[in-house]
C-alpha cells in the first residue's frame, strides 16, 4: 500500500517529502510541504512524474496483460526465487525498490520471502503501476521515469532490483544507502534462443552484458554473479505469451505471429538463459 512507502518519496517539482491526504470530499492524495498534490489513483498507485512522460512510453496494457498471464504460468518461477535469493542475501533488506516493476510478480515473491520488507515499484506504464498496485499488500505502486530524477528520497533503499528492465545508475546510487544492494537480472544472448531463430524475435544484444559493465563503473562494484539457464517447454498459448510481452511485440502484426507460431512443434523447449548480477556501491 501506497501508505506504507510514503516516507521514501519525493514531491517531483521540489524534492521536498511527500505526505498522504485524505480529505474527507475527494479522493486521497500525495501533498508535499510547498503544495504541489498528486492524486492517488483509485486502483491504488500514483503518478509522480513531473509533467508528461513524453515520448517515453512503457509497457502497453497489452503487454502488461500477456506478461501477467505468462508470469502466474510459472514458466519464470525459478526467475523469481533467484532474484528473492539474491535479495535476501543482503545486509538490510527493509525498502526494496524494483525498478521497471511490470506486473509486480518478482517485487511481490521478494516481499512473501522476507514478511518485514515494504516494496517500492517504480514503473513508466500506467497499465503495469496499476497492476503491480495490486499484485502484493505491501507494494507501493508509482508511475515515474527511470531517466530522470526518481521521485524517491536519498539513501532510503536498503536494495534496489532491477529485472529484464532499463536502469539509470547515478538515480540508483542515490537512492540507495551506502551499504546498499543493486540487484540486476539481465538476459544472455542465449535467452529465448529457439524463439530468436524460428520466428525472427528480437535478439539479445550480445554487447549487453559489456555495456552495463561500462555503466556501472567507478558507481557500483560487483560482488556476485550468478548464470541462471534452464530449458522450459512451452505450448503455443505460453509461446503467444511470451512473445506478447517482449520487445518484439510491436514489430510484426498478432495475426501474423500467430500463423509464425502455429507452425511451431506444441510442446515447443525452449532455453530461458539471464545472469543475476549483484553490485555494491564503491566507496
Ligand atoms: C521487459 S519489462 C520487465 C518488467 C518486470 N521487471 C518483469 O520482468 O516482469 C520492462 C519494464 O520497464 C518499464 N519501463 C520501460 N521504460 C521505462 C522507463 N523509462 N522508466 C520506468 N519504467 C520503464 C516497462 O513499462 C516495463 O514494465
Ligand atoms: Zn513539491
């Protein structure tokens, strides 16, 4: 609940601290100390971002939708325990933030691992923020932009995850405390490879993984890394799913994918292949 989170937030415009309204006449609201409001959506998240998020658009609701239904598939499951795992492993385990939150599925395995966490998800897509609103009692649902200033106050986050998602280093340094964790999943280009190969999906750029090195240098320092690469098999409705939900739904039309996919042995095994990284701040 958004209640719970209220004290690691920050007013966008100001910086000042947020605190929750709730007037009797309308519906609840953030309000910082200068007067800047902002209305807690009746689905229970709110928007914090500072004017429109431009030309920055998340997830469609489409993709929520199809990302949510193949999640609950428990295709992923050992995803989400790996990350769990990485994040109770740290020091402080109190504020998590998950950025780039989606559906909420992974924050929401992190806060049934560990019952004394409050999770902070921070998405761009209101379709995801509504949805990850709902999918923990203990998730604080905010719609922001990871490319600009969080709006989350300095030092409070004991850990920050961050799951097939984009990142901003300086913002997630300094949110984070000092002793802080970063906990990053990233895929390999050997993710979803069968997939890649037969219906021409987007592939994994193999500089990724160099990239995000470079990104964190002289910020972050990594203390562990930890392959994770499995075979699922898949029938064509999870195939559907997690095409749906990728970065290839926009490039080719559903009635064509599913023609693509119809073609595809049912069960189809298919290779689920990420690293979790997990970095410290630099001192
Ligand atoms: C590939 S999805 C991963 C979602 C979730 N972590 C998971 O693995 O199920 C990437 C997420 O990042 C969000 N996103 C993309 N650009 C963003 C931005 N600039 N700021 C915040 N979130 C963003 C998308 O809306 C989407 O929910
Ligand atoms: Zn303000």
């Amino acid at each position: 609940m958004l209640a719970d989170a209220v004290d690691l937030l920050a007013c966008p415009h100001c910086g000042a601290g947020l605190e929750l309204d709730t007037p009797e006449s309308t519906a609840a609201e953030l309000v910082c100390e200068r007067g800047h409001t902002f209305d807690v959506a009746r689905q229970g998240y709110v928007s914090l971002l500072p004017g429109s998020a431009g030309k920055i658009v998340g997830d469609s609701a489409d993709m929520v939708a199809a990302r949510g239904d193949f999640l609950d598939s428990g295709h992923y499951d050992p995803l989400m325990s790996a990350v769990a795992d990485a994040v109770a492993e740290s020091p402080a385990v109190g504020r998590v933030l998950d950025v780039g939150v989606g559906t909420g599925h992974y924050l929401a395995r992190i806060l049934d691992t560990s019952t004394e966490t409050t999770g902070l998800g921070i998405d761009v897509s209101k379709a995801a923020a509504r949805r990850a609103a709902r999918a923990h009692p203990r998730i604080a649902s905010v719609v922001a932009d990871v490319w600009q200033q969080l709006p989350v106050r300095a030092g409070v986050i004991d850990v920050v995850t961050s799951v097939f998602s984009p990142r901003n280093t300086a913002e997630l340094r300094r949110v984070l405390r000092d002793d802080g964790r970063l906990v990053v999943l990233t895929p390999t280009e050997h993710h979803l490879e069968e997939l890649v190969g037969a219906l021409g999906l987007v592939r994994v750029d193999s500089e990724k993984n160099r990239r995000l090195g470079d990104s964190m240098a002289g910020v972050f320092e990594r203390v562990s890394r930890r392959p994770v690469t499995f075979t699922v098999s898949m029938d064509h409705r999870a195939i559907e799913g997690v095409v749906a939900m990728g970065p290839s739904a926009r490039h080719i039309s559903p009635a064509e994918r599913s023609d693509q996919i119809r073609s595809l042995p049912d069960p189809f095994a298919v290779t689920v292949s990420v690293v979790i990284g997990v970095y410290v701040v630099v001192r």
